[in-house]
C-alpha cells in the first residue's frame, strides 16, 4: 500500500507540473506582442496611365528624288540647312549626247529643313535615286497603335506626356490629333497620332520617344501602400490596427499608380493599416505599431 500510495503522489505532482506548465506556455503566447509598421490611410490624386514607346518624326516630312538621269555636280544645301519650297537642293549634269549642257535642279518639295543630302559630288543619281531628306520639325508627330479595348479611352485633343533621352529632365505636352475609326484584325489595335509643337526643334526626326496617356483620373480617394495588400483583388486583405490589435478586413481595389492603391470599400481615411511584419499576424494579434 506505501508503494502505491508512492506512486499516486507522483502521479498527481506530475499532473499539477505539466498543468502550470500548459498555462505558462497559453500565457506566453497569448501576451505575444507582434512589433509592425504602419500607415494612415490618406487621400491623394491617382490616374491611371497608357504607356508606350515610338519614334518622332516631322510634321511633314519628304524623301527628294531627281526628275533626270545625270551626275551631280554641285550641292547647294548640306545637312541641317534652312530651305523653302522650290529652293534648290543639288545641281545634276545630264550628260546627254546631243543635248546642250544645261545643269538640272533637285528642288525641296516642303518649306523646312534638310535632314539628310545622301548624295556626294560625282554621284550619279536617276529619277529612283534618293537624293535628300527634308523635314518640317516645327511640329512633332508620333504614331502609336492603341488596344481596342482602351479606344474608348482616346480622344481627340486628349493630352499626352513624351519624354526623350535627350532631355531626360524636360516633359513636353502634345495632344491626340489623329484617331483612326478602324481597328486592324489582326493586332486589335488603331494607330493614333500625337502631335507637338515643337518650335524650339528640340525634338528631331527619329528620336526615341516614351508617351503616357492619362486614361482615368480619380482626385482626393483613399490609398494605401502596395505593401499593406495581401493576396489580389478581388480576395485582398489588410491588417488595420483597433485598440493594438490587428484586424483583417477584406478590402476593395481601384486604380494603382506608383506605390499606392486607391481603395474603394473595406477601410476609410485615417485608419491605421499594418505595411510590414503581416507575416507573423493573425487576427486579433497584439501589436506594437510604429508609423
């Protein structure tokens, strides 16, 4: 009887350790207190962009070839030179037998400037033979192919943003001023035309040219960081902070620009939302935020 009496001692001195120890351990994780980062959801201006990339070219732009056969004995313009309409470009010999010799003009067909004169002295050149470029850069143009499901987001006289690598630092503002009514069956796209005024002739004739097209702007909406969000709309979630607790709501997306979110349901302005440390939450989780 001493021996079992022993035993049943121990038993419930085992019971009563391993019960306290459950309870510490319960304690513990219940006090755990998660440490994130955090921001108010605030209001800004967001719009949502097309963006893409072409070559700029003149207003009005012409490859000039010769009306005769002949050599070219003297050039009257070179490269980057001023010129008028009918204002000669190059003098061609005939050369043919029984001819009297009278010297042939190539004539610029646009008021512009000479981009390129692809011919030397001595060349010889028939009516096939380019002989110069001309261009009118008063104006810019680029031309661009637009999905069909973005069309009825393009308009006449919408403003458009281009950038060059020559001027990295300087936006210029062109406008829509071409929308072609037909749609091309094999890409689903129509070619629309931006056009520039370009006085100063900073943009030249086949630069590289980035465009964005603003296609829907939303002013004073709430946003958030794309680091808040878990998962995709329309399943997406964030941590918002009540009382130092994490509670997980489900949110409503809008447009993205940048590094925000507008969101349209699920919080409003000035909720506090977790954007770093989501990983170790659940909800209901005690936190410590820091903004």
């Amino acid at each position: 009887m001493k021996g079992a009496s022993f035993y049943l001692v121990c038993f419930l001195v085992a019971i009563t350790f391993f019960a306290g120890c459950g309870r510490e351990v319960g304690r513990k994780i219940k006090e755990e207190i998660v440490p994130v980062k955090v921001m108010k959801v605030k209001l800004e201006n967001l719009t949502k962009n097309l963006e893409y990339v072409g070559n700029i070219k003149g207003e009005n732009e012409a490859i000039v070839y010769p009306k005769v056969s002949g050599k070219i004995i003297e050039k009257v313009k070179e490269d980057g030179s001023p010129i008028t309409k009918g204002e000669v470009i190059a003098y061609i010999d005939r050369d043919e037998v029984g001819l009297k010799f009278e010297k042939a003009p190539v004539e610029s067909p646009l008021t512009g400037i000479v981009g390129r004169v692809y011919v030397d002295i001595g060349s010889s050149v028939t009516p096939q033979s380019a002989v110069a470029f001309v261009t009118n850069i008063d104006k810019a143009k680029i031309s661009l192919d637009i999905p069909e499901k973005f069309l009825p987001k393009v308009s006449l006289g919408q403003e458009a943003e281009v950038r060059v690598d020559a001027y990295p630092q300087d936006k210029f503002i062109g406008k829509v001023t071409k929308v072609s009514p037909v749609v091309d069956i094999v890409t689903r796209a129509a070619p629309i035309e931006i056009t520039i005024d370009n006085s100063n002739h900073h943009l030249q004739s086949g630069m590289f040219a980035k465009v964005k097209l603003v296609i829907e702007e939303n002013k004073n909406v709430s946003v958030i960081l794309k680091e808040s969000v878990l998962g995709k709309d329309p399943d997406a979630y964030v941590y918002v902070i009540e009382n130092k607790k994490a509670i997980l709501k489900k949110v409503a997306l809008g447009i993205r620009q940048g590094p925000y979110f507008e969101v349209r349901d699920g919080v409003v302005t000035g909720d506090t939302v977790v954007i770093m440390g989501q990983q170790r939450l659940r909800d209901g989780s005690s936190v410590e935020p820091e903004e």
